[in-house]
C-alpha cells in the first residue's frame, strides 16, 4: 500500500514539473485551425496550431492536450513527423535536438481520429491561443479569439446543421406562401368582367407586390437575427441576405410604378 502511494505521489509530481518546464517557456498560438470531417466509421480531426514566442531560445519541451479515445495520432512540426510521450490526455515532445526558436513561428499538425458517435468535440488549452476556428465537414461550428491557458472547450458538433435545417424549412414555407398568393391573385384576375378588368388588373398587383414586400422585409429582419444569435454562418448569411435584398428592392420598385399608374 505504500509503494502504490509513492508511486501515485511521484506520478503527480512529475506531471506538475512537466506541466510547468512547458509553460515556463511563454508559448502561445497565433492562429488554431481544427477541421472535424465524417469518414465512413469514426470523425477524422486536423489540427493545425502556429506557434508564437517572443524568445530566441530554442524550444525544448511542447505539449499538446487530445481528448479521451483518441486513435492513430500522429504529430508534426514543419511536416516532419514527431514522437511523443503520452500521459493522460497530455502529450509532450521533446524538441532539442531540433534546434527550433521560439521566435520562428513553427506549424505544428496534429491528426487523429474519434468515434464516430461523439458529439463533442473537446480541448483543454495549455497555452494562450489569439484565435482559433473551428469546422465540422465544412461548417464553422466556432470562431473564437484571445483565449487563456486553462479554458476548457466543449462544442458540440451537430448544433449548426439542425439549425440551418430548420431556417431551410422556413424559408422553404415562405417561398410556398409566395407561390400560392401569386396563383390566387391569377385566378381571381382572370374571373373579374372584361370591362374592369385593367383596373382590377393594377389593384390585385398592388395587393400582391405589397404582400410581396412585408414577407420579403420580415425574411430579411429574421435572417439578420439569426446571424448575430450565430444560428447561422457568415456564408449562409451573406448569400441569403444578397438574394432577398435584390428581390426586395426590384419589388418595391414594381410596387412604386403599379402606384403611379393607378393614380
């Protein structure tokens, strides 16, 4: 019983000492990059991570935090593979004999895989971080600036494609809205007598362009509030917002020439 505390006790101190010779160092990462994709059985994760110091010492011992079940990690600086220690989730690299600055901005890669059934995607940061972004088969799921050591992430991973689902379905009911307003409005025009019909013509294309314009004006607030509630990405937004701003504009315009000719 006492060997297994020495032991534990030893462990715990050598994790603290190793925590601390890579901190010493005053590391920090300009820009993170973490692409998540779906491969047939498990998500395939690329990190990329720039390293920035301000030191011209070399860099002797780096380590990075993976989260749990990850499989076939392999690691690289400047496209040369590495080996590394792994304890817990923490795996470290002993870089002396590779004689790089701290100052020289090296890239380090980080490739792994996970199961295909996890939901989040986690990161526990062991040094400070200027920005990092993060996708999940091509879709931001996070962009996050001036993070600290010690933060602990947790995004979950299918959050932004239910969302974009559901707005496709609203404006999927929108634009069928649209559709049947138009085939009624037809109809009607073509049942009114001959001699008002051109009067009747102008008044129902009115009502049409008008209705037109508030669904359009509503769908633009919608779409602007949803992007700063982040529901949607920069993408989509800018994409939807051009589209339906055009229609907007070109109907107002038709709504003001229907105005003047009834006049």
């Amino acid at each position: 019983m006492r060997r297994v505390r020495i032991l534990a006790i030893s462990i715990i101190i050598s994790l603290l000492v190793l925590t601390v010779s890579i901190n010493a160092q005053e590391i920090s990462s300009t820009n993170n990059e973490v692409k998540i994709t779906t491969k047939n059985d498990y998500l395939s994760i690329e990190e990329t991570i720039i390293l920035e110091g301000t030191s011209e010492d070399f860099i002797e011992l780096i380590g990075f935090w993976i989260q749990d079940n990850a499989q076939d990690v392999e690691i690289s600086i400047n496209n040369q593979n590495l080996q590394y220690d792994k304890t817990n989730n923490l795996y470290t690299i002993n870089l002396t004999e590779l004689e790089i600055k701290e100052n020289s901005q090296p890239t380090i890669k980080i490739d792994y895989n996970i199961d295909k059934d996890s939901d989040y995607y986690k990161k526990e940061l062991i040094r400070n971080i200027s920005s990092l972004k993060i996708t999940f088969d091509g879709k931001i799921l996070q962009t996050i600036t001036n993070l600290i050591s010690g933060t602990a992430l947790n995004v979950y991973l299918y959050q932004v494609q239910t969302l974009e689902t559901s707005f496709n379905w609203y404006l999927i009911i929108v634009i069928i809205v649209l559709f049947i307003l138009l085939i009624i409005v037809l109809i009607n025009s073509r049942r009114k007598p001959k001699k008002s019909k051109t009067k009747k013509g102008i008044i129902e294309s009115e009502e049409l362009l008008k209705t037109k314009k508030t669904l359009l004006m509503s769908l633009l607030k919608d779409i602007e509030k949803q992007h700063r509630s982040k529901e949607i990405s920069d993408d989509t937004y800018h994409k939807l917002k051009e589209n339906y701003k055009n229609e907007a504009v070109e109907t107002m315009k038709k709504l003001e020439d229907t105005t003047s000719k009834v006049k």
